[in-house]
C-alpha cells in the first residue's frame, strides 16, 4: 500500500481478528490500543515532540473515534503555546510555539463539500512548506494528500478503547514512526 491511502474500513479487514492489547509491528505499520483519551493524548504527545518540520499527519476515523484528541496531544507535544480546538469552522488552525517560529497546521476537512473546495483552501502550499501539517478527515480530499506522509486510522474497539494504527509512505516518516515505536512503546 505504499503511496496509497489506507482507509479506516481497509485497517478494520486487516486487522479485524486482532484483539491484542499492545503493538503489533511491521516494518511501515503500527497498532495500538488505547484504553482512554488521556492515553490517546498521551500517544500524541510523543508523537509532537518528535516534529521537526515538513511532515504531514493524516488523521482518519469516524465521528468520535479520537482524533482531535489525538491531535491536541500532538499539538502539546509539539509545544503550542495555545490549546489546540477542533477547526470545524475555520477549517485551520496555525499554531506557534515560544522556542522557534516552526508552526504547526491543524486542518480539519470535514465541512467541505467537495476536493475542489479543498483545493481552494491553498493546503497544496502549507503540505510543501517546512511546517508541520496534521489533517482530519484527510480521506474527503485525497487528491490533494502528497504522497508521503504519516497516515493515522483511529477506530472504536469498544465504549472505552480505540485501536490506532500508524502507517507511514516514506523515509522521513518511517523514521518518524521509528522514533515514536521507541520512544512510547520501547521496540
């Protein structure tokens, strides 16, 4: 699946028999079960502090299933100095933080109608820039997706507990990925 997008439905045939409560490894793909989402959030925060600019982190699954509280890990990992909000109605969201001007985009693709309409949001720019750019609800303009990135599906297990599986499409995040299996899960 390198270069393609995997979708939330693709990882749950993949994936559908494993009930296990702890990562399963492949050279490109992680699974994670998460009992909460201050555990979601804590994942996130690994994940921010591993940033270094130029990535992009799509961020997958139905309504509920934790992506934004994924991304407000992330956004306090990464150091923002503002609590990250769900852009619903602004559609993006540029954070800053105290040590650097690095920014991090937070895009969330929800409310748009059409990729045409996402086209328009100039997004092409802020993925080609050396900013750091997280998406929800990437799968509703996939045209617009550069071809490497860190792709996150986050799925419902149960009332409680979501599986997050983390795939990444090249070297810089395979090493980004790489970094995170170590730093939060020790492999």
């Amino acid at each position: 699946m390198p270069g393609g997008i995997i979708t939330p439905i693709q990882l749950r045939a993949k994936f559908a028999r494993s009930r296990v409560f702890m990562p399963i490894l492949d050279s490109t793909t992680v699974e994670f079960i998460s009992g909460s989402p201050a555990q979601t959030a804590r994942v996130g925060e690994r994940l921010g502090r591993l940033l270094r600019g130029g990535e992009v982190i799509c961020l997958a699954g139905l309504l509920g299933a934790g992506k934004t509280c994924l991304a407000q890990g992330i956004g306090r990992g990464w150091g923002a100095l503002a609590e990250l909000t769900s852009p619903t109605f602004t559609l993006i969201h540029e954070l800053r933080r105290q040590s650097d001007r690095a920014r991090l985009y937070h895009v969330d693709l929800y409310r748009i109608e059409s990729e045409a309409e996402a086209w328009m949001l100039g997004l092409t720019d802020l993925m080609d820039s050396k900013d750091s750019v997280m998406i929800e609800w990437p799968e509703r303009a996939p045209s617009i997706l550069p071809p490497d990135r860190l792709w996150v599906a986050l799925e419902f297990v149960d009332e409680t507990h979501r599986r997050l599986m983390f795939h990444a499409t090249d070297d810089v995040h395979q090493s980004l990925l790489d970094a995170l299996k170590r730093d939060a899960f020790g492999v």
